[in-house]
C-alpha cells in the first residue's frame, strides 16, 4: 500500500515554471516505477513522465525538453519540473506508484493537483 499526496499546482502564465511534488507514504526506494500523468475533462489521462527505479526516464512527446521528472528518496518525494508551459499543459496532475509483486502490479493514485497555464 502507498498513500501520494500531490502539490505544487496552480495558475502559471504561459511561458512560466512550475515544480509538482508527490509524498509517498512509504520509501519510494523499492517502488518499481513513479511516474506523472495528467488528465483533461472528457479525455483519457495520459502519460507525462515516468521514472524507474533503476533512474531509467521517460517523457511523453509533447512535453519532452520541458519537463523533467526526478526524486529524493530520503524525502519519499517524486517531482515534476515544469519548464516553458503551454495552455494545453492545462490539466490535472496525478502520482502514479506501480509495485511489482511475482507476476502482478498494483498502481497507486494521489489526488490529483490542479495545474492551469493562461494569460
């Protein structure tokens, strides 16, 4: 079980920074994969940006040169920094924890945090 706390959203003007947090309730350490997504209303969340446990990275496309996803595992803390925001990075941000265990994986969820890039 991992309890995620997300923070860090908010209004940002296009162009601007933003810094995403995620508390994990337990060590991050052995959690095989933390990741960032995000979702629009009526459509499908997606993938941001996801980092393994071996430190292997993954953007998605669109946001690739502008975000950058890293962790503090004495903190239990995974970030997403937000460079160069656009209006259609509007969305809400989810923490993702997947544990591998044997041949099955659980996927773990915060709340969400609010992120809103416009003049």
């Amino acid at each position: 079980q991992v309890q995620l706390v997300e923070s860090g959203g908010g209004l940002v003007q296009p162009g601007g920074s933003l810094r995403l947090s995620c508390a994990a309730s337990r060590s991050i350490f052995s959690i095989n994969a933390m990741g960032w997504y995000r979702q629009d209303p009526g459509k499908q969340r997606e993938l941001v940006a996801v980092m393994t446990s071996g430190d292997n990275t993954n953007y998605a496309d669109s946001v690739k040169g502008r975000f950058t996803i890293s962790r503090d595992n004495a903190k239990n803390t995974v970030y997403l920094q937000m460079n160069s925001l656009k209006p259609e990075d509007t969305a809400v941000y989810y923490c993702n924890a997947r544990v591998v265990v044997g041949a099955t994986y659980g996927d773990y969820w915060g709340q969400g945090t609010q992120v809103t890039v416009s003049s």
